[in-house]
C-alpha cells in the first residue's frame, strides 16, 4: 500500500502544561490513527513545552549555559513523544528517535515515528522542517494553541489580524529577529522557515485546542494559516 509522507509538529504545551494533558495526547493519537487508515504515514515531532521552560529557567539560574539549557530541552521533548507513542500502541514505532538517520530508518519502517528535539540550538519547528525535507513530505502541519498566524501577537494586540493564507516570504518577514534562547522558541522560528522556503514544503498551522484539527489540516489542508511557497 502506498502512503504519503507528512510531518505533524506539536506543540509541548499541548501535551504538557501545568499538568499532563491526557485528553490530549489521546485525541491527537486517534487523528493520526486516523490518518494513517488514510493512506498517510507521518512523523511527529513534539515540543518540550512548559516543563521544558521550567527545567531550562532553574538550569540557567545555576549556571548551565545555552547548549546545557537545549540539552534539557531535548530530554523534556523525548519524554512528551513517548507518551504520544504510548498512546498510539502498535501504530506507532516503539522508540524515540536521537538523530536525524535514527528517524529516517524509522519511518522506513512504515510505522508513526514519534520525536522529540535533535539537537542543541535548533527548535523543534526547525526538527519538524528537516524531517519534511528527509522523508519528501510536501505537507507540515504546525499544531499549536492559536487559531493561525497573525500580523501581530495576538495576545498583546488586540488589533491583530489571523492571516488565512500567506506566503512563505510573508512569513518569513513576520517572524524575523524572533527569539532564539533555549526554551523560547516563537510559532515558527526562522531556521524552520528558511527550510520549508527552500524545500518549497507546504506550512498549516492548526489550532490544537479544536478537535479533528490534525485530521482536517492533513486530508482537506483545512486549518487556521495556510502557507504556501512561491512559484519558481
């Protein structure tokens, strides 16, 4: 059976907050199941969110400097994709992959490859760009807490507009002179776009909080923020 590769990246925060977010992890494992009946054959690849956050502020306050700091990140990450991969049983590939040929074997394998962070001073946006890049998939979902991208924050102007479909020159402007600190990543950060730009890699973002938000993005491109690559 043929199957199109796709890469699904999920925000930590939606899978680890104050508390684990079971409810969650269990939908977002059904809608890859989903997908998967479907003929698609994803990879994951889950942030650390705000544990990560808390590990990496008590890290910094000790001493550890940026790279110890992403290190942190990285393990946090590799934690919130096993409980993802616990979640999706036999769909799912059983180990969390370390490097960028550990999951390309993986996925290989015809199994829901589930990662975490890679390497230290990359984000798992840029993570997710990469895995779209090696495995040939022509579609990232970006499933995050917001309804989409907007010109500004929305949550510090309330004149901010949701974009419904840009190009990923637009997004890139948007996002230039982000941050680039351990743990403060922004939506998108410039690195993962630069990757999606060159590789002509079709961007959704998806708000996570609604249910079917996977489903829809991957089978019907129905989501928040479409981004699509310029023309050659």
């Amino acid at each position: 059976m043929l199957t199109t590769p796709v890469v699904v990246k999920i925000g930590g925060h939606l899978v680890a907050a104050e508390d684990i977010l079971e409810e969650n992890i269990r939908r977002f494992s059904e809608e890859l199941r989903e997908i998967v009946d479907k003929g698609y054959l994803p990879v994951v690849v889950v942030g650390g969110g705000l544990l990560a956050r808390k590990y990496i502020r008590v890290a910094r306050t000790l001493g550890g400097n940026e790279a110890f700091c992403d290190l942190l990140g990285i393990e946090v990450s590799r934690l919130n994709a096993r409980l993802l991969i616990a979640s999706l049983g036999s769909y799912a590939y059983p180990l969390v992959p370390k490097t960028y040929e550990e999951l390309v074997e993986a996925h290989s394998q015809g199994k829901v490859v589930v990662s975490g962070g890679i390497q230290p001073g990359q984000s798992t946006n840029a993570v997710a760009a990469v895995a779209a890049e090696l495995i040939g998939a022509e579609l990232l979902v970006n499933v995050t807490n917001v309804e989409g991208v907007y010109t500004t924050p929305p949550d510090k102007d309330p004149k901010a507009k949701k974009l419904e479909r840009i190009t990923t020159s637009q997004l890139i402007k948007l996002i230039e002179g982000g941050s680039f600190y351990a743990g403060e990543y922004e939506l998108f950060d410039l690195v993962a776009a630069k990757i999606v730009e060159r590789s002509k890699i079709v961007v959704a973002f998806a708000d996570g909080r609604k249910p079917g938000s996977i489903k829809n993005a991957v089978t019907q491109r129905i989501c928040g923020t479409l981004v699509i690559p310029e023309e050659s």
